[in-house]
C-alpha cells in the first residue's frame, strides 16, 4: 500500500492500525478543507507555497509579511 507513490511502509502501517489510521484521515480532512491539494504544501499566515521550494522562496515570502530572516 503507497508503494507505488513512492511512501514507505511506515506509511501503510499508519493506515493499518486502526488508532493512527483515523489522525492520517483527519489530517487529511484538514488539508483539504483549507485547501490544499498536494504535498508538499507550506502555509505561512495564510499563503500558500506549493510544491517543493527553495530557501530563497521561503525568504521572500517571509520577507514580503514582514517578518525578520536571519
């Protein structure tokens, strides 16, 4: 299960047990109720990065709201 995704076991050992099956499920529920529709996706106050991104992306988009990058 996942594998061919790429995922590894661990990830169907969480869909298996029947205690961390239902927080993968709500995790999920949550994301795509804020909209996201991939992984990886990066939300930061509310703007969406998506996909794989650059330390240069991260910057400039904590740079445009405002906030110190050291």
């Amino acid at each position: 299960m996942g594998e061919s995704l790429g995922l590894s076991n661990s990830f169907a050992q969480c869909i298996i047990n029947q205690e961390t099956r239902a927080e993968v499920e709500q995790d999920m529920q949550d994301g795509l109720h804020v909209g996201v529709q991939g992984t990886p996706t990066f939300i930061v106050n509310g703007e969406f990065l998506v996909g794989a991104q650059s330390e240069m992306a991260f910057k400039s988009m904590f740079e445009k709201m405002g906030l110190a990058i050291d």
